[in-house]
C-alpha cells in the first residue's frame, strides 16, 4: 500500500529534554496503525506532531522531516494541515453549543455558508459515525447533554465533517466504558475503508483487535514496527516481546 | 471529663463571638433601616422628575439621575473594549508569562489605590485639558474600572477549558476564529460580573467625581450632559448635605442609592449563580 504520511528522522525536544529520537515511519493509506508503549514514550508526542498540535506548546524544537502526501507538513499552512489531518482526543471534548453546531464547525472554519450543504454534511457525518438515529431528534440541543460514547462518537463526526484524508486518535476510548469502547473500534474498524487512521492505545487488545500495522514505541524511540499480528506473534526485538506479552509498562 | 474552668472558658469565648456578630448584624439593619426610613418619605415623583428651581424653591434630581445613567453609559462603553481586549490579550496572546504577571499584579494594585487619588490625576490629565465635565469624570472612572473588567474576564477566561481550545484547533481553526467562536462565549460570565461591579463602583464614587465632573444640577441631552460639568448622585447627596444642608434630599438620595446598590449587589449574585449551573 501507498504511504501516506512518511516521517524521516523525526527528532523532537521539549526544552532540553528529548521525546523523540531519530523516528522513521512509513504509514500506509486506509488502514489503522496502532502507536503503542508505556507511559512517557513518545507515542502521544508523535500523534501530536503528525498535525502539528505540538505547534501549541512553546519550547517544542522538531528536527527531521514529516512528508503528508509527499509535502513537507512543517512547510505548508497549519490549518490547512489540520482539516486533511483530523484530530480526536482522549477526554471527549465537544464544544458547549448545539450537536448540530459541533459538527458544522469545522466546514463553517473552512467557509461553507450554505445551510443546505451544511445539513448534508452534519447529517452524513453523524451518520458515518452511527449516531445519526440517537440524535436525529435533537440536533438543536446541547452536545453536553450526551453521554461519553456519545460524546466522542459525535467529536468523531465532528472531524470528519471537514473531510480528512488521515483521522488521527488518542486514546480515544480510555475514558468510556466497555460497551461505547467496542462501538468507538467497530466505528474504527469501518472507517478505514475510507479514512487512514493513526491510534494511539494503552490496551494491546484493542491494538491487536482493530489495527492493521502496529508500531511500538519507548523511551522516544521506535523500537519496533510491522503487521499487528507479526508484533503481537513473533516480535522481533526482545523489548517488544516483554512489553506485548505484558513484562512491563 | 472537661474540667469547670474550661467550660466556663469555651462558654465565654462562645458568647463573644455571638455577641461580635450579633452587633455587626444589628449596625447593618440600623444603617440600612435609619436611611431607608428617614429617606423613602422623602422620594416623591416630583423629586425624581424635575430640575431644582431656585424661582420655585424647589429641589428636584432628574438632573443628577441622568448625570449618573451618562457617566455609567459612557465608561462602560470605553472601559468594556479595552478591558475585555486586555485580558484577551494577556491570556490567548501573550508569550512572556513574567511580563503577563507584572501587569497581573499591577492591575490588582491599582484597584486598591484610594479613589480620590485617581480624582487628582484625572483632574490634571482630563479636566484641565477639557474642562470640567462629565466626559472627564468618566474617564477617570474608565481608569478606574479597567482592573475590574479586565481581571474579572481574565480569571473568566482561564476557566474555559483546553480542551475546547484543542478541539478547534484541531479543526484547522485560526487564532482568531478560535477565540471569537469558542473562547469568548466562555468567558461571558465573567464580563458580565465585571459589568456590574463596575457598574457598583461608579454609582458609589464620589471622591474622583468631585474633581473632575463638577457639581451642576441641569438637565441635558447625553451629548451636551457629557461635555458640560454635572452631579451625578452621590455627588450630588454630598452638595445638598454638607453645602445646603438639605438632608431630607440628602437622604432620599441615598435610599435611593441604597435600594440600586442591592439591586446591583444581588443581580451580580444571580449572574454568577446562573452561569456556575450552566457549566455544571
């Protein structure tokens, strides 16, 4: 499969302290790769780099390159970057206006006036994210309202409403309980038919459940990254085998 | 098994500390009750809708009312903008966090000076420049009020989460966007706290007042009442007292700014109320 995003290199420091060493990554399109490692071992920063979230914290130097698509992601507009390359966070995290007005946000950011275009879009991507018929009913009522499943399914359409080529997701289930955990990977599971999504989790399970690629990080460094089901069967590094086979982290 | 003494101790210290609130609840209901009582008679509508005449002997404080409604008017619409933008600034813009905590501290400073200071200084830098008038009174009151607006929507501002922030971001959002559609709906609590103790505070000032928005009793249009010198309430309840020795209009004012200053006191307490169930 064609690599979608290609980092070379990758150094990243937070003032003086270094959170990532030297990554080189290859991530393939319309599939899910899965960053997985203990606590503090880059995997976050890594996701965070890949939209340039990293952007909001001062003291943030980055060496290397990340190419989206072939172009350099450090050298193009930021905010164009961010609508190919969505973002879902741990915490659900809608905004505190109306269900329809969260997912029409980002395609009202990027200019799209019309309400016809805008009920189509809030309407297609509440229903790509299974959660059309929950709220159907009350679109206009507030998205706080919702359970947490509920929640971060709609902060899923939300990124989806502007189109992204890449969805990139951290822990995007460590705050919901099992059953809404199981709608967030089947979700998952169907997105990538379309979308190239970028997980970050602490449950191995999930990785080997729902993704296609798997990459082990620690310490900053990428220590091993292959088919999830090489990684979880016959790990090539030893690091790897004790963290999957659950030795430590 | 406590011994005598020690009751008897546990019981004294027990009966002042009632007695200490017991006064300080009675000094309360006897000012508010002796100035509600000796003032209210003294409110009419002919009071509260004419001009004084001196051809009629007669004492009436449109006038002053208008003068009050002016000068809050005129603050609040220059100190709103440049409060609000202030802490905006000081929060989502600002890099240099020892700088943003100097200007932090010197705003709570300046909200402790003595009012009567920022008369003085108004009265150089605004009256004497453009006479004694209203305009000058309200902007020594901008001056004033500006710490108040700008910590109020500031510590409002640091309330709104993060993640809302991130979430925009992450949605290819700019800077701006981000504040206008996600920030500032968060903080309109906070502005609107600010709105009304400040609203509190030029209602109940008179020290910078009376040097610098002088003391006339004439009914104005709001574009001729801010250029030409007036009273507002409490300056004019300072004139009938102490230079008249009118104190039955002395004391109808101030049951009059008595009764706005609760009404103020418990709309900001509802506010709050009101936003902090919101949030939950």
């Amino acid at each position: 499969m064609k690599p979608i995003i290609t980092a070379k290199d990758l150094c990243l420091w937070y003032g003086q302290s270094q959170a990532l060493k030297n990554i080189d990554i290859d991530i393939p399109e319309c599939s899910i790769t899965a960053l997985i490692g203990p606590s503090g071992c880059g995997k976050s920063t890594f996701l965070k780099t890949l939209n340039r979230m990293n952007d909001l914290i001062p003291g943030v130097k980055i060496t290397g390159t990340v190419k989206y698509n072939g172009t350099d992601i450090f050298a193009q507009d930021v905010n164009l970057l961010r609508k190919e390359v969505g973002m879902v966070f741990q915490k659900p995290n809608p905004f505190p206006m109306s269900i329809y007005d969260n997912v029409a946000y980002g395609p009202r950011t990027h200019g799209i006036r019309s309400k016809a275009r805008l009920d189509e879009i809030v309407e297609q991507s509440l229903k790509d994210t299974a959660i059309w018929d929950e709220v159907k009913d009350r679109l206009k009522k507030n998205a706080l309202g919702l359970s947490g499943g509920q929640q971060q399914r709609l902060c899923i359409a939300r990124a989806l409403a502007v189109q992204p080529q890449v969805l990139l997701m951290d822990e995007p289930t460590s705050a919901l309980d099992p059953i809404s955990t199981l709608k967030i990977e089947e979700l998952a599971s169907k997105l990538k038919e379309k979308y190239t999504i970028v997980i970050v989790t602490h449950n191995m399970q999930q990785a080997l459940r729902i993704s296609d690629r798997t990459a082990f990080f620690l310490l900053g460094e990428l220590v091993e990254y292959g088919d999830t089901d090489q990684i979880f069967s016959n790990p090539a590094d030893q690091r790897t085998n004790d963290y999957v086979t659950g030795r430590f982290g | 098994m406590i011994s005598n003494r020690r009751k008897l101790f546990l019981w004294t210290v027990r009966g002042l500390m009632s007695l200490a609130t017991s006064l300080t609840g009675l000094l309360t209901l006897f000012l508010v009750g002796y100035v509600l009582i000796r003032g209210i008679p003294n409110v009419s509508w002919e009071l509260l809708s004419t001009s004084p005449s001196y051809l009629s002997d007669r004492i009436g404080i449109l006038p002053d009312i208008l003068n009050t409604i002016y000068i809050i008017i005129a603050t609040l619409v220059i100190v709103l903008p440049l409060g609000v933008g202030a802490a905006v600034y000081l929060t989502e813009y600002a890099s240099n966090k020892r700088i943003v905590g100097i200007i932090e501290y010197a705003a709570e400073a300046l909200s402790g000076i003595p009012s009567i200071i920022y008369g003085l200084v108004g009265m150089l830098i605004f009256s004497n420049n453009m006479g004694t008038c209203l305009m000058a009174g309200a902007l020594t009151l901008v001056i004033m009020n500006l710490p108040v607006i700008m910590r109020n929507t500031q510590e409002s501002l640091k309330t709104v989460p993060q993640a809302y922030r991130e979430g925009a971001f992450g949605l290819g959002a700019g800077k701006w966007r981000v504040i206008r559609t996600v920030v500032l709906p968060g903080c309109v609590d906070g502005v609107v706290t600010g709105c009304i103790l400040s609203v509190g505070r030029i209602l109940g000032e008179s020290a910078a007042l009376l040097f610098t928005a002088g003391f006339a009793h004439v009914a104005n249009g709001f574009i001729e009442g801010l250029s030409s010198a007036g009273a507002t309430l409490t300056v004019a309840l300072y004139v009938y007292a102490k230079e008249q020795g009118e104190f039955e209009v002395a004391f109808a004012i101030a049951a009059i700014l008595m009764i706005l200053s609760l009404l103020i006191n418990l709309s900001a307490t509802m506010v709050t109320k009101k936003f902090q169930r919101r949030n939950q």
